[in-house]
C-alpha cells in the first residue's frame, strides 16, 4: 500500500482517533453527530478516514505477526532482552508511522484487541411512524433510514453486511475493495462498488436506485450463500423487483427517491393508493380510502409531508377526492 502525502497528518491522526472512539463501542448519539460534523467539516476528512481504515484492515492482517514481534507479556519493569530489543524498533508499528503519521500509529498501537481491529458487533435500528433516522457506521459509512424502517448492521470478517428487513434507506458508502458492503434485501443481494444508492423493500417489492458510483445486486441464498443473476447498476439507474411479474430497469432522476430526506415525496403516474401508504408511515394520523377505485386514480408531482390534512387538502385539488374524520384520523372518498 502507498503512502498518500496529499492528506493533512492531523487530519490523519484525527481520523485516528475516531477509529479507536467508535471501535470501542457503540456510539451515542451525540458522537454520532460529532463524527458526522467531523467527516463533512473538509473533504480531506472523509478521505482521511477511508484512508486510515484501510490501513487499520491491514495492520489487522498482520496483527499475528505484530504480536509474535512484540513478544509475550512482561512483568512491570522486566526489562526486554538485548537480542529483542533491535528488532523491535523495526516493527511494523515504524510503517505505520511512515504511511500515516506517528498520531495515528499511536492510536492504533492502542487498539490491538479484536474488538477495535476487527468491528464485529451486530447492532440494530429501527424507526417508527413520522420519524427518519441518520446512522453514521464504524466505517465511515453513513445511512439514512425513512420512517417504519428495520435494518441490522453486522460487521464480521472481510464483510460488512446490512440486514434490511423492512422500509427504505440511503447508504453512502465509504468504498473499501478488501471489505465488501452488501446489503441484504429478503433474496436479493444489493453488493456497494463504491456508491450512493436508496434500497426500497416493502412487502415483497423492491427498488434498487443508484445516485453514486455502482451496485450490483443479485438473488442470494438469505444466508449469504452464491449470488446468481447479477445486475449491475450505474448512476441515475432504478431496479424495480415485483414477485408478480419481471424485473424493470428505468433511468430516473435519483434526487427525487432522494427526497424523502427533506421532507418531500415526489411521484410519476403511481397510484394513490401507493401514495397513501407513503403517507401513513409519515404521520400518526392515518388515511384511509373508502372506495377501492379511488386507490387506483394516479398521482404525479410533488407532496410537501408537512401535515396530512393539508396533503389531503392539496390533493383534493388535482383528483376527485374529498377527506372527512374518521377514528383513525382522516377518510377519503370520491367528490
């Protein structure tokens, strides 16, 4: 592996610092918010970060022998025999300072324990009605989780696999060859080649958009067995599997999958029954539709989620529909 001269060693060391901060457990959320204002404070941080993960997977690699080089544990104040002493200083931990910075070999040096070198905690999330969620990973990677959505992160070997078992979300994806990131949506595999991208899965249906980069997704065993029809993804590319008939491929603007994000939902002919399923994980008071028609009328533009009587009130405007009180909030029926 090279050096990388164009980072900063202070970025360097700081990027060190996090390794070892959210190695070391679970972050809260204020760490969370720290490291994320962190990484987007100045581009060499995120590059720095990568970078320095990279070099933590090496040195991972080679823990075996560091520790044989290091020797076995002393007593307080025993002395390190003469024949050792020498080569020690020729460790690996001298590379580390030469491609990284003496900070960041410092920090590493504390961080030998499986636990820090090799991230293997399964943590998992979920969001419930109305709420979004942002997760910054112990790669650097960071997603966006819509409302009513469950995934688990499990990071174990040269694997970092996402587990996403209901809803939506958005990985920005911190690329790493040596470590794959693959996202688990029920027998579809969704694999990163270094990318932004939004995987949709609700009920037995799922959407693969790309904004960044590359992925390819595939049907693999759900235990992570061989990946089998691949399809890979380039940007502004959608993948829409339905069990009941074939898969599309369609070339979309990936902001508007994007913007759920900031509040907006944005539709092209979907039908409005589609829509009001949307809707009713945005907010607590639901909608329901008293005339199966009606949930087939489509919908295109723009729906600000600010409150659902004024969704309704705005769309009562474009189609035939009027909203009058029901117990669980709102009911449409046709005008």
């Amino acid at each position: 592996m090279t050096d990388s001269p164009s980072l900063p060693e202070d970025a360097m060391a700081e990027a060190g610092a996090w390794l070892a901060r959210l190695g070391a457990g679970e972050p809260s959320a204020d760490e969370g918010l720290a490291f994320d204002a962190w990484l987007a404070a100045a581009p060499q941080n995120r590059a720095a970060y990568a970078r320095a993960l990279a070099l933590l997977h090496e040195f991972d690699a080679h823990a075996a022998a560091v520790a044989a080089h290091l020797g076995p544990a002393r007593a307080p104040g025993a002395r390190r025999p003469a024949a050792r002493r020498a080569p020690a200083r020729r460790s690996r931990l001298g590379w580390w300072v030469g491609a990284g910075g003496a900070a960041l070999a410092a920090g590493l040096a504390l961080a030998v324990l499986p636990p820090v070198l090799s991230p293997s905690a399964d943590h998992s999330y979920a969001t419930g009605k109305g709420q979004h969620q942002r997760i910054t990973l112990a790669d650097g990677s960071v997603v966006d989780l819509d409302a009513e959505t469950r995934l688990r992160v499990s990071f174990r070997g040269a694997e970092r696999r996402i587990a996403l078992a209901e809803g939506q979300a958005i990985f920005d994806v911190v690329h790493d060859p040596a470590h794959p990131f693959v996202v688990q949506a029920g027998d579809r595999l969704v694999r990163d080649v270094g990318t932004q991208f939004d995987v949709r899965k609700r009920g037995g249906e799922l959407t693969v958009t790309v904004a960044r980069g590359q992925v390819e997704v595939s049907r693999g065993a759900a235990g992570g067995g061989a990946a089998a029809g691949e399809v890979l993804l380039g940007p502004g590319e959608r993948l829409e599997i339905d069990p009941a008939g074939p898969a599309q491929l369609s070339v979309v603007d990936p902001q508007e999958t994007f913007s759920w994000r900031s509040g907006r939902l944005v539709y092209r002919a979907r039908p409005l029954a589609e829509v009001v399923a949307d809707l009713n994980r945005q907010f607590v008071e639901q909608t329901t539709i008293a005339d199966p028609e009606l949930g087939r009328l489509p919908i295109t533009g723009v729906i600000v989620l600010d409150n659902p009587r004024a969704v309704m009130s705005r769309l009562s405007l474009m189609l035939p529909i009027r909203t009058v009180p029901s117990d669980k909030g709102l009911m449409l029926l046709r005008k």
